[in-house]
C-alpha cells in the first residue's frame, strides 16, 4: 500500500510525487497554476511549523502550511501513474 501523505508529513530531503490535490476548487487551481500538478517530482528542501520550501519543476517555491496540507503526495520510489488523479480543471493526469 502506498503511503499518500500531505507534503509537511515528510521529512527535509524527501523526493516526492504528487498525487493529488485537496481543498477547494480555488486552491487546487492555484496549486497547478504553481506548477504542482498530479505526476510533478517535488523535492522536499525544508519544513516546519510554519511554510514549508520545495523545488518543483527546477524553480524553488514556498508554501504556507496551510497551502502544503492540500498537496497529497507519496515517496517518488513508490509512485506510478495510475496514482495521479486531477479534477481541478489543469492539464495533469485524469
């Protein structure tokens, strides 16, 4: 079973895939206007208590808590395409 968690449940240093992406429809089209869409390698630079820093597409990004709790992702090693599924209106995987 694969271990689909937000990004802030993963430790600095993670290599991730998203997988999906929760919260409202606002928030899940500004995340893939982000670049964050379902299918994107994401590496995990820092996180805390408060935003959390990443590096998506080669561009660093930083997302507040809150924001970052609506990206679901798993461990790049564990994922496959059938994972990714995307019903905000971008261009990610169906």
């Amino acid at each position: 079973m694969s271990d689909i968690r937000p990004l802030p449940a993963f430790s600095a240093g993670s290599k991730l895939r998203v997988v999906h992406l929760a919260g409202s429809n606002g928030a899940r089209s500004r995340l893939c206007a982000l670049g964050l869409t379902p299918g994107t390698e994401v590496e995990l630079v820092s996180v805390g208590r408060g935003p959390c820093r990443l590096k998506v597409r080669e561009c660093d990004l930083v997302l507040g808590r809150g924001m970052a709790e609506k990206v679901m992702a798993v461990p790049a090693s564990e994922y496959h395409a059938g994972m990714a599924r995307c019903d905000c209106g971008c261009f990610g995987p169906r």
